[in-house]
C-alpha cells in the first residue's frame, strides 16, 4: 500500500522539527502521526488524504473544545497551548472557505437535492460533508442549513 502524499508532508514536517528542535511543533506533529497511526490500527486501513484530513478536523474540533473550558476555568497558559496545536494542525489542512463560498456550497446542494424543509437536513448535510471536511466548521454549516431551509 502506497502511503498518501498528505501523510508523507507531515512525516517530512516532523522532520524538520526534529533538525530544527521546535519542540512545540515536533510535539504537535507527533500528536497527528499518531492519531493516523490509531486510525490505521484500529480500522485495519490506509487512509487517504480525506481520511487523515477528517481525523485532523476531529483535532482542532477537539482543541477548541478544550480552550473554551480552559478559558471558562481562568487558565490561559493552557488556552495559548491548545491553541498553538490547532495552528500548526491547520498548517497541514486545506484553506478554509469563506462564507460566500460556504453559502453557495449550501444553496447548490438545497437546489440539487430538492431539499425543501426541515425534514430534507439529512440530505443537504450528506450531499455537502465531503466538500467542507477541514474547510469549514460543521456546526455553523448545520446552523446555515437549518437557516436556509427553515
């Protein structure tokens, strides 16, 4: 099995990190070789690009959840190291879309799938989740929807 070019950039990152001694970086990187290697393990597969790019959507996902505790909880020193993964992770995914292109995405797949109330979420965030995986967040891409069609 070949391995995907996305997972070769963040091997020849770590790398890197390690000639340069960033240790924050070399630390992060680590982190996402691992989930990937966890995802291998655990499903028996090779992902592809897509694949390693939905387990790093998962990390920042994660990462923001944890910075808004920590920020509740009056610990910024830790809100500033999570947020200093989530930039490095980012490095690594696709550019983000605007909104423009986000709404446009949304309004394609309302007008291609007939989706016409509520009841047709389903179908819209189906036809859509491919295209804005690492590109966007999904929760705000729900509220959207849930705007467009209700």
């Amino acid at each position: 099995m070949s391995e995907s070019p996305l997972k070769i950039a963040i091997t020849d990152a770590m790398k890197d990190a390690m000639r340069a001694k960033d240790k924050e970086r070399l630390g992060t990187v680590r982190l996402i070789l691992s989930e990937i290697k966890r995802v291998e393990v655990d499903e028996r597969i090779d992902p592809d690009d897509a694949r390693i790019i939905s387990i790093m959507d998962k990390m920042v996902k994660q990462r923001r959840e944890s910075i808004k505790q920590y920020t509740d909880g009056g610990r910024p020193e830790l809100a500033d190291k999570e947020q200093t993964e989530i930039d490095v992770i980012q490095e690594f995914l696709p550019k983000p879309l605007t909104d423009a292109e986000i709404d446009k995405i949304i309004a394609d797949a309302i007008a291609s799938t007939g989706a016409a109330s509520m009841q047709d979420m389903g179908k819209v965030m189906g036809s859509i989740k491919e295209q804005l995986t690492g590109r966007a967040d999904m929760g705000s891409v729900s509220q959207k929807i849930k705007a467009a069609l209700g």
